[in-house]
C-alpha cells in the first residue's frame, strides 16, 4: 500500500471512530497508545477520558500493550494518540504520577 493511501485510511479511520460516537481511544491499543495512560489503566482497571470513568479488563501487564504498541509500529502502523491530559480524572490535568516531594528534590553528588 503507498504512503499516501495509508495515510488517507489513517485519517478515515480516526473520522469514522469520532463520528459513531466512540471519540474515545483505550490507551493501551496499538493504534491508539499512549505510555503513561496505559500504565495508569491497567494499574486502575481502567481509564478516564473526557471526565467519565471507563471500567476495562486488562488481561495481560502492562509490558504486553507496550509490546504490541511497538510491534504494530515496527510493521508501518501509524498510532493516532491523544494527549496525556485525555485521559485526567475530572478536576486534573492530566495522567498524574505519585511522587516524593520534597524528599525527591535532593541534589547530585557534589552539589
């Protein structure tokens, strides 16, 4: 297939999803994946996407998806992924990660 006909199917196929009303992209699937979004679902059991929460049943740890996510790009399969901040809980602004604070802030050797 040229390029450009994959390109075209690319873009049909991201049109055809938001307009049956399936706007949404599950972050784990290779099309669609995001790395920080996937990690955070199959942790969660699911993802948010727009404010409402979606339930899924992630057979298979996370290294699974990311491996699928490289093995579709490894064969020419383009990957439409939306923003981190798609998938934030309602008042967040995006994937959060826990962290250590201030304890995290410590400086490197010899400085």
């Amino acid at each position: 297939m040229k390029k450009s006909a994959q390109v075209t199917l690319t873009v049909v196929a991201a049109v055809g999803l938001a307009s049956c009303g399936r706007g949404r992209r599950d972050p784990c699937e290779a099309a669609s994946f995001n790395e920080l979004a996937c990690q955070d679902a199959v942790r969660s059991g699911g993802y948010h996407w727009g404010g409402t929460w979606y339930p899924m049943f992630y057979r298979y740890p996370y290294p699974y998806y990311f491996d699928q996510y490289r093995g579709h790009v490894s064969r020419g399969g383009s990957v439409v992924a939306a923003p981190s901040s798609s998938y934030g809980r309602p008042g967040a602004t995006g994937v959060t990660r826990g962290g250590f604070g201030s304890t995290g802030a410590g400086h490197g050797a010899g400085e």
